[in-house]
C-alpha cells in the first residue's frame, strides 16, 4: 500500500488510524491473492504441461546477459519517442541488481 505523506497527513486521526491499521490485512490480501491466482496459476499450468525446469549457473547467466545486450539496447531505442525508456530500463536494472 502507498500513501503520499501529504494526504496522510491530512486524514482526520479517525481515518489515518482506519488506514494504518489495514495495512496488514492489504498485504495479507496480496500475497494470498499473488499465490493463488498469480504465482499458483502459473506453477500448476507449468506442471500441467510438463515442463522442464532449467536453471542456469552464474556463467550462464552472465553469457545470456552479454547475448541480451542487443535486444535491451533496441528495445531503449524502439521506446526512447515513447517515454523515457532508458531512464526506465535503468531503474529496473538496478532494482533487479540490488
């Protein structure tokens, strides 16, 4: 759940408190809900259509990314009209580096 701190700091304390104290019912909802139809979902059609896991060691995974370098740098550059697409590719890339 996000708040701006402004407008939580505009909440009559009745309200503030309402919104506080349901923050950990929200992630309760979330991840149950993440679990069962996101995450549930996914893992039974995986087992339903019998694939095969792979998972990839460190120097794999450094030669796909090297592989990858090319589509990341069109997909910046197919978007870059769009939005700022190089701000956020590297935003997420640090996310997922961290």
């Amino acid at each position: 759940m996000v708040v701006n701190t402004d407008a939580l700091n505009s909440l009559s304390a009745k309200n503030k408190k309402a919104l506080l104290g349901s923050v950990d019912e929200s992630i309760a909802f979330y991840v149950d809900n993440y679990d069962n139809n996101t995450t549930g979902k996914y893992e039974k059609a995986v087992t339903d259509a019998g694939l095969k896991r792979v998972n990839f060691s460190a120097d794999q995974t450094s030669e796909l990314n090297k592989l990858a370098a090319t589509v990341r740098d069109d997909w910046v550059k197919k978007y870059a009209g769009k939005f700022d697409s190089k701000a956020l590719f590297d935003f997420t890339s640090d996310l997922f580096n961290k």
